[in-house]
C-alpha cells in the first residue's frame, strides 16, 4: 500500500504516498471518528478503526514511538528543575552570605597612655635629697642630684603611649594602624627599652608582644608601627625594661628594684 486517500470532513480529499505521511494526518484530525481512508488495494472508503485492523504494524510503531518520546520530555523537565533548584540554592547562599556578613563600621581612634608601674611609686624628691644631705653632712653636687630625680622620677620623663584605628561590629570590635611611641623628655638618650603589647578581650590577655627600641632619643619621638589588624576589647602598652648610661639608669618590670636601695630603686653602673 503506496497510495492512500484521506478525509475527515474538514480539509476536503488529500492524497498521500506513504504510511507514514497518511498517519500525520490522522494524528492532525481533530476528529478521529470522521478518518475516512481510501485503500487503493481495496478501492473503498474504510474508518480509521477498520484501517488500524487492516495496518496494525502502524499503529504498534507510533505507540512505541510515543512512548520513547516521553522520557526525553522528562529529562529536559528534570533539567530545568534542576536548573531552578541551583539557582535558588545559589540566591538562598548569597542572601544568607550578605545577612551574615560582619559589617565594620569605623569607632575612631584609640589613644593608650602606659599605667605607672607598681614597683615605681611616687617619691618627694626634695624630701629625699634633704635626707641623703643630712645623713651624709654635705650637699650633693648638681649632676648627682639631676641623675637621682631622673632615676626615681622616669614615669612621668619617658612617657610610652598608643594609638590605633578602632572599628566595632556585632562581632566586637577590632584594632588597625596600632602606633607605639616613646616621648624622652629626659634631655638625654635612652640607649635601649622593651615594650609590652597586651591584646585584651573578656579581661583576659588574648595576645601578646613585645617591641624593642634603641639610641631613643630626646629631641624626637621613637614610633613603631605594627601592620597587623587585632581583635579584642581594648589594647595596653608597658616597659618591660630601660636603660641609660647617661644618668645611670636600669629599670626592670620584674623586680622592685635594682640597687638593694629602696631610696635608689633604679641606679646601676
């Protein structure tokens, strides 16, 4: 069978020159029941029904056809869910990224002024130089006397201080730019001090570091600056040791004093 008449009352008599053409146009009918056929074999019209007895094999190879297209449906479905269940994962991870994302916001700068240390208290210099004088019976000379009061008084001469950028977020708060100075308002140079770095978070001291100055002179200030960011509550800064031979001076934050002589805590020669 090469040649087939078809009609279903819509498009008038069309010919066809194949089995396969004739079921595009049965697939085309709205309505199957008015499928007419005309079997050039047979020279009638027959139905659509009486033509799937006569052509089975036709009728078996589109169902299967049929069946085989489906899967593909499914798997360009199943791709575009997919798809859709990447992109929203990705929107969903983006979202929680900018939502959770600690945001600093600049506090200002921090300015540290070093605490006196307890093992330095507060002396009466005139006091005291009264009592050397009068235990002695003679007057000190003058560079005795200016070398005593350095000694005994460096706190207030050798001034350590701190400065840092602060900024705060729901995180707490973190420190950059952190500067360590050392004013010497001595008059004479300081051959070398060891600086203590205290990092401070919950009162505890979350890190630590010491810095180490040298030829620190008293016309200039002596700075350090430390290139790493810190976290924490708040920062200090201490000696941990001087020296100057100039006014025979040794300072050490480990022990209450040097001499043995509690009224020269810091001599040394």
């Amino acid at each position: 069978m090469d040649k087939f008449l078809f009609t279903d009352g819509t498009n008038g008599v069309r010919e066809v020159d194949s089995q396969a053409a004739l079921q595009v146009l049965i697939e085309s009918s709205a309505q199957p029941e008015k499928i007419r056929i005309w079997l050039f074999s047979s020279n009638e019209w027959i139905s659509y029904a009486a033509y799937q007895k006569l052509v089975p094999s036709v009728s078996k190879k589109q169902i299967i056809v049929s069946t085989t297209d489906k899967p593909v449906k499914r798997s360009g479905s199943s791709w575009l869910i997919k798809s859709f269940y990447v992109i929203a994962a990705v929107a969903v991870a983006l979202l929680v990224f900018n939502f959770t994302k600690i945001k600093w916001k600049e506090a200002g700068t921090v300015n540290v002024v070093a605490m006196r240390p307890a093992n330095v208290p507060v002396m009466d210099m005139d006091s005291l130089i009264y009592e050397i004088e009068y235990s002695r019976g003679q007057a000190i000379d003058r560079n005795t006397k200016n070398n005593l009061r350095l000694r005994n008084t460096w706190p207030e001469r050798i001034l350590l201080q701190l400065a840092a950028d602060k900024e705060t977020s729901s995180a707490g708060a973190r420190f950059s730019n952190v500067t360590i100075s050392i004013d010497n308002t001595t008059g004479l140079t300081l051959d070398n001090a060891v600086v203590k770095f205290t990092v401070w978070k919950n009162n505890k001291a979350a890190a630590m570091d010491t810095l180490r100055f040298t030829a620190i002179r008293y016309d200039k200030l002596s700075t350090r600056l430390l290139n790493d960011v810190y976290k924490g509550d708040s920062l200090s800064v201490s000696f941990e040791t001087i020296k100057a031979k100039a006014f025979n001076f040794c300072y050490s934050a480990a022990i209450q004093n040097n001499s043995g002589n509690y009224n020269d805590r810091w001599f040394c020669r």
